[in-house]
C-alpha cells in the first residue's frame, strides 16, 4: 500500500485558491440561471393566516406541490405556527387536506376542517396551540363547508349541503340531469360544548355563502343566494340579519350586485359590506355602509380611484382597509361616513393580500414582492412598513431574477394612461431588442400587481431565464382603477381593451425594447379570449400564441357558460337577441369570424371539465383553423379532469412544458414556417 500523498503548505493554500474558486464561480452560476419549470413546480407559497386573540401568535397555512413527476393531484396543505415576538415558526400539522382556519375564542387552540381517516364527513378539528395531535370537536351529517365562531368560543355558525333524495331508477345506470338536484348550502347553529345540543337550521331559503356573529353573539348576518348556480352566487346574493336564538329572520338589506364581506360595526349597529355600487359593478370592490335593521346600503369614498381588497372595523369605530391602487397596494383606515381616509402603509410595491388585527397592537399580512410569493407579514403599533416573518422558499434568494418595472403608456384615443408591468430578461443588456410575451389577465375584472407575477401558466420569470421579456397589460376594464375604468369596457368586447393590449406592445416597440417581429402572447380565460383576438384579428402583429381556457366565439359562449347573467349584468350590458344586429355584433367580435386573418402559430390549451368557458370554444376555434387555413401551425390540448385552469401538479407541469415548447419554436425564432413541435414532452 502506498503512503499517504503529504501536501506541502503552499500546495494546500493553491488547492483551497482552486476549490474556492469554483465553488464561487457555480454559485454565480446558480445565481444567473433564472427560475426554471422544474423550479416553479416545486415552490411553496403561504396561502392564509390567522392570529391570535392577543396578537402573540399566527397560525399559517402553507401550499405545497406534489412532485409531477410522481403524484398527479392537487397542493396539499400545511399548518404552521409563528410566535410574533421570536419569529420562531413550527409545523403543526399536514396529515390531512385542511381548510378553514381559526383561532377558537378563549380556548388558546386552532380549529380546521378536515376528514381523517374513519371520518364519514368534513369536520372539526382543533388542535392545542403547545400542540399535541388534533381531536374532532364536531361533526354534522354532512361535509362541514364553512364556520364561524361565536365570540364565547362555544357557539358555532357554519354551512352544510342539504341531503337531497337520489332520483329513482331502476335502470343500473344514472345519468345526470343538468343543473337540477343541485344542493342548497343551508346554515346551522350548534354549541360544541354541549354535546347534547342539536344543531338547528337558520330559517333563510337559497344557499347560504358568508356569516359573522354579532359582537354580542345575539344575531348572525349572513348572505344568500336564491339558488346553488354559480351565476346567483355571483350576483343574486342577498344580506339577511338573522336572530340567534330562534334562526329567523329579522332584518332585510336590500343590496344588489356583488358582494365579498359582511362587518359588524363595534356596537352592532350597523354593518360594512364590501360589495358592488349597482348591479352593473363588475366587482365587489366598494365600501357601503348600512343598518344592521335593515335599508339600503350607502356607497362611501364613491370616487377613489381603486379597488378595495378588504376591510374590518376597529374599535374606535373605524373601517381599515386593504386597496388596490392600479398596480399598488396600500393599508389604511376610514371613517364610516367616508371621511378621515389616511394611510397606515402608502401604496406600494409589497402586494398585501390579506390582514387581520388584533386590536391597536399587531397587524398581521399576507403578502408577495415582485421577487417572491406569498409570505408572512407583521406591522407592530409603531411601525409604518410591514415586516417579513417567513422564508418558505430559501432557494428563491438564490436565484437570479429579471428586473421588473411598471410601465405606463397613451391608450391611442387618448381616454386613458393604461399601467402593466415589464419583467426584463435575465442578461438584458441596454439596447437589445428582445422576444416578447404579452401575458393577458382574464376577467376583464382583475388587474396585475407589481409583485409576483410567476406560476405555471404565467411565464414570467421563467421566461426571463430563457431571454424573453414579459409584459403584463392592465388593460381598460382591469380592476383597480375607480369605476369609471372598470365600467370602461363594457358592451365593447374585443374593442378597446383589447386595443389597449396592441398599444402596450407598440410602447415596448417604439422604445426600443420589444422584437417586432417576435411579439407573443398568451392568458386564461378572458386572457385565452385575447389570445385567440390577437392570433386571428390581429395576427400580423404576434408571432406565437398560446391560448388557454378562452372564448372563441361569444354566440355559443352565452349558451354554454354557467355565467350568463354575470355575461349580460357586468360585461356586454346588452342581450344578443334584441335584433338581428347584435347577433352579427357579437359574431364580429370573436375570434372564428376573423379566422381568414389568422398567420399565428397557436397552441390551444383547455381543461375538459370546464363549466366557465366550455371547452367547445376551443375545439371550435381548432376547427375553424384546421378547416379554413391548415397551413397555419395549431394544436388543441385538453387536459382530463381539469377544469377552468389546471389544479393538479402534473397537468400543470405539462403546460408549461407546452407553453415554452410553443414559444421556443414559434416566437424565439420569428419563423411561422417551423415544423409543429413534437407532441411528446420531457423536462427541459
């Protein structure tokens, strides 16, 4: 045997140089790569949270992907604790698929909802905040779907399907008959601490969808729909004061139009609602106040020019909220009467999706930047910008990202300045002229924030670690902007807003910036609607498309969709069957109509259970193509099981994968003349 090989000093010190050396030069290496698919399918992201009734404690839930290379299903999620004053954060449970939440009222422990194994139905678990394992609290014949606690932490509110009889047959097969024998979601009262107690119904019809106590426990105002339909449950939602001792009624608000939250003022006088102005508001985005014995709500702050995200009234009598102001978020507080507005956090580019407060002491976030997902966010009584307290992803810090700028331009009438945001490539030096996708946002009512803008339908970083840059338009009708904006593009499909979106990309142009002759583009559902505009209308301008879940033809989408009042109240404003003239109006303003137009190479994308856009839109607009101009590249993917955008952690891999093949081929090259890209997939 040999002896051992004995380096001298200076050998050593030239060898550790060397290794030293290349280990910097691979962290660089990984510091320049960019976000990768594989990277994107694998990030976790804090989903909501909760704090205590002192402030001390916040109870989080994180969504963690399944490896698609392995599991094909839904993120499973987990429960964490953080201790505000230490920043220590604790797993606490991730056995089971949870939801709903909570910190139980005077009891020091955390409520949920899951089925574990022996369950019949959802039900109620609670877990002691020193941990330990979860015991059930309570179970109702059927799934527990929504709760809330009383402020005794005792009586409990929640929601449960009504149990229907099975239509008789006696056939041994049961097909299924559409839209009828659809469950209401009734409403229940029970006290979990008398086991004794039966758990009594609210007297309000429809399906029941938000309830809150009263501060004094006395009464419950709820929200309800006359009917389970998704198309009720968005615009036919009515504000209920019920009593709590008997589940009657005993008070009407006579509202109208969307509605997201119901607050009880401290004194139980009134309440809060966020809600629509009219009927006709696309969102649920204004503050109205009203009488807890009923009325007629009032719109307050009517002119700010932004969305409000969410509110909760304080003691001293006042509403904070949470806005959205075009691309900005900020955080403040209100008086009812719409007066002393200010600012606790200015608008800025921390994009706070949530909060809750636990007195005048700690505030608690959820909130994304543009260089990482959702986390966990504290402002103490003294501070004026929110503190982060989780890193759920610490690999991300070592990755190098795009840079990412808010750009604003001239629509060309001259109506208005439209905002988006621009994520740069990677490497982009000065000067150079660059692929482009534009990445399109559905609705129309919704916006793009500038924080995280990257997921497995949206390219975004991943894009910029490929040199492409990525622009995200908010065009007229996006939300965030005051009512006259988002009211801007009603009964106008596919005209203005969509021009807007063209603009944008000449801005980027004109500039310098953008390739003209490799512009993309891609988005979901009213975002799948440009796309497939801007392949056939206005093909001359896009090099590459990639549609998902979108509108195609706007006459069979009236007739397919589980929306159509939402269609008519908040979108075309107008009944295509009023006259022969609409009905070629809103032919014209779909996609199969200018299909003679069509150059762009476009891969069609669509989940085959989708209820919201049918997945006939696509296979029309691939017929339409395949029919009309089969020299034009297209291909149609449905993905089983999946509905309006993929759930499912391997369905949501593949489409990046097909979306970036796509793009690889189609736009990075310019050439529509490329052969189709082969059907098989593999990680890049």
């Amino acid at each position: 045997m040999r002896p051992p090989l004995i380096k001298s000093p200076e050998v050593w010190i030239r060898t550790f140089t060397l290794l030293f050396a290349i280990l910097l030069f691979n962290s660089i290496v990984i510091a320049q790569s960019g976000l990768t698919p594989d990277d994107v399918a694998k990030i976790k992201t804090v989903t909501g949270a909760v704090l205590s009734e002192d402030g001390n404690h916040a109870a989080y839930t994180i969504s963690v992907p399944a490896d698609p290379f392995e599991e094909n299903r839904p993120n499973r999620t987990e429960l964490h604790v953080l201790e505000i004053e230490s920043g220590e954060t604790r797993p606490y449970y991730s056995s089971t698929p949870i939801g709903s939440v909570d910190f139980r009222p005077g009891h020091n422990s955390i409520t949920f909802l899951t089925s574990k194994e022996g369950d019949a139905t959802r039900s109620l678990y609670e877990l002691p905040l020193n941990g330990g394992e979860p015991t059930k609290l309570f179970s109702f014949r059927s799934n527990i779907l929504t709760y809330e606690w009383a402020n005794d932490g005792n009586h409990l509110a929640f929601t449960a399907h009504e149990q229907l009889r099975a239509p008789e047959t006696e056939l041994p097969y049961q097909p299924d008959i559409f839209e009828e024998n659809i469950p209401n979601r009734h409403g229940f009262i029970t006290n979990v601490r008398n086991r004794d107690h039966s758990p009594y119904r609210i007297n309000v019809d429809g399906t029941i969808y938000m309830m809150q106590w009263s501060p004094d426990d006395s009464k419950i105002a709820l929200s309800a729909a006359p009917t389970p339909n998704v198309d009720d449950m968005y615009m036919f939602q009515r504000v209920f004061v019920t009593d709590y001792s008997t589940g009657d009624v005993v008070a009407e608000i006579n509202n109208e139009g969307k509605i997201g939250q119901i607050e009880w003022s401290p004194d139980g006088n009134r309440l809060a609602l966020r809600a629509g102005r009219d009927i006709n508001d696309p969102i649920d985005g204004r503050i109205l106040i009203v009488s807890a014995r009923g009325g007629v709500p009032q719109i307050i702050d009517r002119d700010f020019e932004g969305k409000y995200e969410q509110i909760a009234w304080n003691e001293n009598n006042r509403i904070h909220f949470l806005a959205s102001e075009g691309v900005l978020r900020s955080y403040g507080a209100i008086q009812p009467d719409g007066s002393g507005k200010e600012y606790i956090v200015e608008p800025g580019d921390l994009i706070m999706g949530s909060f809750q407060k636990s007195g005048d002491q700690t505030t608690l976030f959820t909130a994304s930047t543009m260089n990482h997902p959702n986390e966990v966010f504290v402002l103490g009584p003294n501070e004026n910008q929110p503190r982060r307290m989780t890193v759920t992803n610490p690999w991300l810090n070592e990755v190098e990202l795009g840079r990412q700028v808010v750009v604003r331009y001239q629509a060309r009438d001259g109506e208005f300045e439209i905002e988006g945001m621009l994520i740069y490539p990677v490497d982009y030096q000065s000067g150079d002229r660059i692929p482009l996708i534009t990445q399109v946002h559905g609705g129309p009512e919704a916006h793009y924030s500038n924080g995280w803008l990257t997921s497995y339908s949206m390219p975004g970083q991943m894009a910029a670690a490929k040199g492409y840059g990525v622009f995200y338009p908010n065009y007229r009708g996006s939300t965030g902007r005051g009512i006259e904006f988002v009211h801007s593009s009603q009964a106008d499909l596919a005209g203005k807003e969509f021009d807007d979106i063209v603009d944008g990309v000449d801005y980027l142009i004109e500039r310098g910036i953008a390739d003209p002759d490799r512009i993309g583009v891609t988005g979901g559902s009213y975002g799948g609607y440009a796309s497939a505009w801007m392949s056939t209308y206005y093909s001359e301008r896009f090099a590459a498309s990639v549609m998902f879940v979108g509108v195609s033809n706007n006459l069979s989408k009236w007739g397919t969709s589980d929306i159509p009042e939402e269609l008519y109240l908040v979108h075309s404003r107008e009944r295509m069957w009023e006259s022969d003239d609409k009905w070629m109006d809103y032919l014209r303003r779909s996609p199969v109509y200018w299909v003679d137009r069509a150059r762009t190479p476009i891969l069609i994308m669509h989940g085959a259970e989708d209820t919201r856009v049918h997945p006939a839109q696509s296979m029309e607009l691939y017929r339409h193509l395949k029919v009309r101009r089969p020299d034009v590249p297209v291909r149609l993917v449905f993905y089983p099981g999946e509905g309006h955008g993929n759930i499912n952690s391997t369905a949501r891999y593949d489409y990046t994968l097909r979306m970036f093949n796509w793009f690889d081929t189609y736009l990075m090259t310019g050439d529509s003349e490329v052969q189709i890209p082969d059907w098989d997939m593999a990680s890049p």
